[in-house]
C-alpha cells in the first residue's frame, strides 16, 4: 500500500468518526425545540450532548486539514466550487455554537426560545448540506482538465443531491433521538423512544430511495457490481434491525446499529470512489484521484509519522470523555447550559 492510498484510508476515517458523532450531536439539535416543552427539559437536552459537540466538531476541522495537506488539488477544487454551500454550512455551525454558550446567560424565556431554534437551524442545515455534499462528490460535478469547477450553486442542487441532503438529514435525527433515549429520563425518555419509531420508518424509506437513485445517477454500481459486497448489504441490515431493537427498548444496540449504518455507508461512498476523490462529470478521465490530487511524498511521509504519534492520543481522550460523562440527565439536577 503506498501513501497515497493510506491517506485515502485516513481521511475516509476521519469522515467516518465525523458522521457517527456529529451525527448524534446534530440530531439532538434538530429535535430539541419539538422535544423539550419546558425550559428544564430543553436544557435537560442540551447538557446531553454540552460536554461533546466542540469535541466531535473536531472531526470536521481535522477531515479538512487533513485533505488540504494530503490532497491540496481536491481542497482547493472542493472549496471553491462549494464555497457558497460551505459558508452557509460555516455560518450555521457558528450560530449553533454560539447559541449552545448563550442560551442560559438570561432567565427570559424569549430569549431562550430564540436560541434555541438557533440551535435547531445550526444542526438542520449542515445536516442536510453534508449528504448534498457528498452526492455531488459521487455523482460528478463539472471539473476541467485544470481541476477548476465550472459549475455554480445551482449545479449542488440537483435531483440526487437533495435525495441524499433529505436522508442525511433523517439519519442523523433518528442517531441523535436513539442517543437521547440513551442520555434521559422519566418523559423526555418516553418521548425520545416514541420518536426514534417515527424517524425509523422516514429514515430507512429514503435511505434505500437513495440507493436506488444511485444505480441511476452514479457509476457505483458499475464498479461495485451487482453484489456490493459485504459492507452495503450489512449497513441495510443494521437499519432495518434498527426498528426490533427500539420495539424491545434495547437502545444501547439500537444506537450500534445507527452508527453501524452511518460508518459503513461511508465506507460504501468511499470504496465506490476510490482511487477517485472527486468525480468529474465534464470529463471522467479529468477527475480528480489520489495521486493527481496528491501532495509530494516527502510531505505523506511525514504527516503519515505525525498520525502514528497523535491519532491514539485523541482516540483514547475522547473515549475517555465519553466514559466519564456516560451517566443520564435529568431535570432534577444541576445543569451548565
């Protein structure tokens, strides 16, 4: 395996641990202002995740340093071209984390009300702009023999891109409504499992719309075949097992099987894509990939050795977080936010 292909492994990881926390956390997000009636209960909902979103926000910021070092031509084709998407998705995330620090600084229940829709559109839009991303990465937007998008903002807005925003959107919020069913008690509990039911069935019909939308809109069914292999197939089982596991309140497995489906659909994403990082729909020979997207074998050499180092760091830390911080919330206790 060159190193090229190692840092395709570890970005496609990064993305992975992205997807499955900041999944959960942007749920939460989304469902707060329909889950919590009563201030004590929204905040209830809020110190669930008030110890982790800064640190899964990580993932993002570190998936993007590191395709800028790794593959400088596809952070510099990526970004320019969804620049405009980018920035709403930048603008949201502000306003989201900005609202998480400001909701509880007044006792008036406008303002608090306020900041917590603030939190629902900071979740919602990126939510729904990462599957638009990533459709439009497998789909193929168009690139030039110099690696310059010549499309514009409504090129990202097409047919299967919106498919896959609207079933990113539903899986996150089905992850973040199994996790508070992990997290709360007494009828926030009840509340989140009764939910979690609902978006199973929304979640899982527009997952395999979205699957089948791809046999016709990418190529990766041609290079994955009739039989995808074991990873696709496993990430449809987990969903659908998804449902048994809520009817027989075993939420613990149920959020496996969510985070399951989530990690192995991005895999699946990744593995139809290789050695491609980027599809070209002007040209497929002008797509970008691995080595022509890639910085020198100087720089991989060295980022690779850095990785080796402080990749086991920031896994065990935030295992160790997650641990520490493992109990339930309730309405009863005292609360940061």
């Amino acid at each position: 395996m060159d190193l090229n292909t190692l840092w395709f492994i570890l970005v496609a990881v990064l993305f992975i641990g992205f997807f499955f926390l900041e999944g959960f956390d942007y749920g939460v997000g989304i469902l707060l202002p329909f889950l919590g009636k009563k201030d004590l209960e929204r905040r209830a909902i809020i110190n669930s995740i008030g110890t982790h979103w800064d640190g899964n926000e990580v993932w993002m910021i570190t998936a993007g340093g590191a395709m800028f070092a790794a593959f400088p031509n596809l952070y510099a084709t990526l970004f320019s071209g969804f620049y405009l998407a980018l920035v709403v998705m930048l603008l949201a995330l502000i306003t989201r984390g900005v609202a998480f620090e400001y909701r509880s600084k007044k006792e008036d229940p406008v303002w608090r009300n306020r900041w917590d829709w603030a939190i629902f559109v900071g979740s919602f839009i990126p939510a729904l702009l990462w599957g638009v991303a990533i459709s439009n990465i497998i789909r193929g937007v168009p690139i030039d023999e110099n690696m310059n998008f010549t499309g514009n903002f409504f090129t990202l807005l097409n047919p299967y891109s919106l498919i896959g925003g609207i079933a990113s959107l539903f899986l996150f919020t089905l992850h973040g409504s199994i996790f508070l069913s992990l997290k709360l008690t007494d009828n926030l509990l009840d509340r989140a499992r009764s939910i979690a039911g609902k978006l199973w069935l929304v979640a899982t019909a527009l997952l395999f719309i979205y699957v089948i939308c791809g046999y016709f809109y990418t190529d990766m069914f041609s290079k994955l075949g009739v039989n995808p292999g074991a990873i696709p197939i496993l990430a449809g089982l987990a969903i659908l097992s998804v449902r048994y596991l809520l009817k027989i309140k075993r939420e613990g497995w149920a959020f496996v099987m969510t985070g399951i489906t989530i990690a192995f659909s991005t895999i699946t994403i990744f593995v139809g894509l290789f050695p491609r990082l980027m599809v070209s729909s002007t040209n497929p020979d002008w797509s970008l990939t691995i080595y022509n997207a890639s910085s020198s074998p100087y720089t991989l050499k060295v980022m690779s050795i850095v990785a080796v180092i402080f990749v086991p760091i920031v896994l065990a830390y935030q295992a160790w977080s997650y641990w520490m911080f493992r109990k339930r919330i309730s309405t009863k206790q005292k609360m940061e936010y």
